[in-house]
C-alpha cells in the first residue's frame, strides 16, 4: 500500500471497439449474467469453478479474433479504467 500514485493501461491494442469506445462496465455486466446463465451458474462463486478451458472456448477470445468485436475484452469499469 501506498508505493504506487497512479497507473495506466497499455498495450490496448485490442481495447477499443470499431467506433472507438471501449464497453461500459453494465455492457460487461450483462454478458457476465449471460455467460453465468449459460453454466448455469447463478453465482460469481459458481462461475469461477467452471473450469477456464469452457469459458475460454465459450467466450471466442484468441489472440487469432479480435477481443473487441468477439464476447468479452476490456472494460470502462469506472475504477481500475476509469476512461477511454
């Protein structure tokens, strides 16, 4: 605690969307409760012990796509990006 004042983000390539923006953390939100929908796995907890092979595989997210227009990348959270 207390080392670091600020920091950023780099290495975005894959941050922005076509238009520009990144998506909003309620964007994220809603595809998270989708995917939990998808495990059925109504909780954060129940969602973690899916194993990481089925969400990499459920959320097409490889370097070979573009994370941007695929399922999940990056997020304006408000708090650890708080802006574009």
């Amino acid at each position: 605690a207390g080392l670091f004042q600020k920091a950023i983000g780099e290495s975005g390539a894959f941050w922005e969307t076509p238009h520009g923006e990144m998506k909003t953390a309620a964007n994220a939100q809603t595809m998270g409760i989708a995917l939990g929908t998808q495990f059925n796995a109504a909780t954060l907890d129940k969602l973690r012990a899916v194993p990481a092979l089925q969400l990499q595989t459920a959320t097409n997210w490889t370097l070979a796509t573009d994370p941007s227009v695929t399922n999940f990348s990056p997020n304006l959270d408000g708090y650890v990006l708080p802006e574009n």
